[in-house]
C-alpha cells in the first residue's frame, strides 16, 4: 500500500505517531510575577500608605488655598482702608478768624506754610456780606474777631445765597472752606459753607 493512498491514511493503525509538544511548566511564571508585584507594592510602601500619602498632600493644598485666600483678602481689605483714608476729607483745622488773619500780618512765610492745601474750620464774627468787587453775581463773607477797628478779615468765598440769606452782621459762625491765599488783604478762602 501506498501511504499516500486515502484509505491507507483512514487506517489508525497506519498512522504515524505524531511527536508529544514537549510540555512547559506554567508555575515558574505565575510565582515570578507575584513576587515582583510583591517588590513593586513593597517599594512604594505597601498599598495602603499610598492613598494616605495622597490624602495628605490633597489636604495641604486646600490648607494653602485657604491660607492664601485668607492673606489675598486681608491684603484687600487693607489697601481699601488705605485708599478710604487716601479719598477721605482731611481733618479741618480749627482757627479763629482773627488769629488767621493776624498769623499772615505777622509772617506771611510760615503762615502759607502751615496752611498751604489745608481744609480750615474757621470762626469769626461776621463784619459784612457783600458782593465780590470783580463779579456783582457773587457773594463773600467777611469774618473777624468782631473788633472796632478791624480792617482784614478772612473772606469766605463761593458760599450758596441760600446760606448767607441765614445769617447777619455780628453773628459769631463756623465755616469749613479750602485755604485759597494770606496776605496783604486778609485770608482767602474758597468752597465754603456753614459748618
């Protein structure tokens, strides 16, 4: 018979034993990879210390951000009160007609220096409402220490009608204005109104 011929290879006698696949033991490569998982989990401090590690560091971030925020807002709130201060009207100084008036007769120097760009609380009594000598349409308010034979005054300017119409010759007022000049004709004082 012919080994190529079909029914001698239907024959299971006829066969050829085919060679077994030499088997591998699989055991070696399962305890390989355990034990390097064991050393990578073991190098990186086990499974549990890592998601503690994480919370931590997760919670001093928001600690930060807290922190932060809580230094970005007192940093606001501080250059706020600096600006409120910056934008706030400067504290009046107190002074009598008289004795501002008698400060320029004295040193006109010092006295521009003392109240050069000062907001002034000024009291007197009134010597006189008249118009201004270079616009009829405004009014000015002569303010002295209410003697005889006084000459200079201080001169409240851009005072409202409204106001001036309130008051009369020898009542004793306050009014708050911006110092404007001192000198030779009194003390010139601008934006006024009744304190």
């Amino acid at each position: 018979m012919n080994e190529q011929d079909p029914q001698y290879q239907q024959h299971p006698q006829n066969l050829q034993a085919t060679p077994e696949k030499k088997k591998t033991k699989k055991w070696p490569w399962i305890v390989g990879a355990v034990t390097a998982l064991c050393i990578f989990y073991g190098a990186n401090g086990g499974g549990e210390e890592a998601p503690a590690a994480a919370e931590q560091t997760t919670e001093k971030v928001a600690e930060t951000k807290t922190d932060k925020k809580a230094t970005d807002k007192a940093t606001d709130k501080a250059t706020e009160e600096v600006e409120e201060a910056e934008e706030a009207e400067p504290t009046a100084v107190a002074v009598k007609a008289g004795q501002i008036v008698k400060e320029f007769e004295d040193n006109e120097l010092a006295a521009d220096a003392k109240y050069k760009g000062r907001t002034l609380e000024i009291t007197g009594v009134v010597d006189s409402i008249d118009t201004d000598i270079w616009d009829d349409e405004k009014y000015i308010l002569a303010l002295g220490s209410g003697g005889n034979w006084e000459f200079l005054f201080t001169n409240c300017h851009d005072m409202s009608t409204d106001e001036l119409s309130t008051i009369n010759k020898g009542d004793t007022v306050t009014v708050v204005g911006e110092f404007d000049d001192g000198g030779d004709l009194g003390v010139e004082v601008k934006n006024c109104a009744l304190a």
